[in-house]
C-alpha cells in the first residue's frame, strides 16, 4: 500500500439544528488498489470510536482484527 499514489480524505461538519452531521469521503484510489478494502473495515470502526468519544468520554475498545476479517480484506493480520 505504501507504493500506491495518495488518496484523500475529506470531513464536513454541517450543523443540522443541535445536532452536527459528520461527512467524510475518501476518494482518488489508484486502480487496484490494496487500500480500499483495507480501510472498508477501518472507518467504520474509527467513526464509531468517535461517535462513543463525543458522547461518552471514552473510545470504544477494539480488538486485532481476526485472520478471517483480514482475508476477506486482502489485509494481512
């Protein structure tokens, strides 16, 4: 993954009443690449840390990913 070319990330906070909604798109992959399934797994469970943060104090506790969500990843654990 560290050969293939930059993507990019993008986050938008919208205010939406008294809430905010958060937006993030992750775009510009290179053709084939290793990363997209890689992160398929990755943001959600980033966001979600955040979503815990931002209502509890405390992020949410992860475990390695398992050998069989790698696989399906293409990623290697």
């Amino acid at each position: 993954m560290r050969q293939e070319k930059p993507s990019r990330v993008t986050y938008e906070i919208e205010p939406q009443g008294e809430l905010v909604k958060l937006t993030v798109t992750h775009e510009n992959f290179a053709e084939g690449s290793a990363t997209l399934p890689s992160i398929s797994f990755g943001w959600p469970m980033v966001l979600a840390s955040l979503k815990s943060i931002l209502e509890t104090g405390h992020p949410l506790p992860f475990a390695p990913p398992s050998h069989a969500a790698a696989a399906v990843a293409h990623v290697p654990a």
